[in-house]
C-alpha cells in the first residue's frame, strides 16, 4: 500500500513538472519560412545571477534569400528580470534601444547589405530576480525583409512563444 501511496505522489509531481518542462534547444530548422525564437542560456538560473537572453532567427530550406533587416521589440517582467548589457555581435549594422528596459521592453534593430551570416539578432545580457523569469518573455518582429531583393519576409515569419535554451557555440 505505502509502494502505490509513494508511486502516486511520484507521477502527480512528474505530471506537475512536466506542465512547465521546456525545450532544451531550439526547434528544429522549419521546412519553409523563417522561425524567431527566444533562448536563454539557463532555464533555471538562481536569483541573482546573470542570463543571456537572445533573439535567434532559423530559415527554411526553401528560404532562397538571406535576411536583410529586421526591427523587433523583447518584452519581459522588470520584477522577473533587469537588463544589464547587450552583448556585441560582429555581424552587419545591429543597434538597440534599452531606454524602455525599467518597464521590460528593449528595440532592436539591424541591417546588411548582403545579408547576416549570424542569425542571433538580439543578445542581452540580464540579471534574474526570479526563479520564473522566462514566464512573461515575449517577442513581437515588426518587420523582417531579404538583403538583395528587399522582399518582406514578415508573411513567412512564426514566432515561437515558447523559450528555448540556446545552443553554444561551436569551438
């Protein structure tokens, strides 16, 4: 009897975890069109350490053209999280606008002629104030076009609602 009390609890904590469980890496390259997600580098990083929070793009194989510009808005919960530093990627044109970060928003921006050979458009640097930090991140892409047409890409465009843990990079 006190096996199956025990087994039980066990499966209702599993089932509990299993609501909140996250994907550990981004989802896989789409077939058409292009993906923005947000990751992280710590799904749970303690209270009051650093996490680096990242808008990363992911384009179909049928996607014939680079990405050109973009412009896009991270929203976040400023009692969850405080923006600390954007990170430099050395990759075409890329600005940001962190004036709006005490409220939990940042714009950011870029642009390349010939397209971005990086496909992390945003990454900031933010110190976690607390253990749900991811629940109320959010991303909104206002505009996404290729680099030697022009073309608007935002039809092709899904952005994922879920926050991943992003892949580090290959050495």
């Amino acid at each position: 009897m006190q096996i199956l009390r025990v087994a039980a609890i066990a499966l209702c904590l599993t089932a509990c975890n299993d609501e909140q469980a996250q994907p550990t890496s981004p989802p896989p390259v789409p077939a058409q069109g292009v993906t923005a997600s947000i990751t992280v580098d710590n799904l749970n990083a303690p209270i009051g350490s650093a996490v680096r929070v990242r808008v990363e793009m992911q384009v179909g194989a049928d996607q014939a053209q680079n990405i050109g510009s973009y412009t896009g808005r991270l929203r976040f919960d400023p009692a969850r999280l405080e923006f600390r530093a954007e990170n430099r990627i050395n990759d075409g044109l890329r600005v940001s606008n962190p004036g709006a970060a005490a409220t939990g928003e940042i714009r950011f921006a870029g642009a390349s002629p010939t397209g971005f050979t990086t496909l992390v458009l945003y990454d900031g640097t933010f110190t976690v104030k607390s253990a749900a930090y991811t629940q109320n991140l959010q991303l909104m892409m206002e505009e996404l076009s290729a680099s030697s047409t022009l073309a608007n890409l935002r039809p092709t465009l899904r952005v994922n609602s879920q926050v991943f843990v992003h892949r580090p990079a290959a050495h």
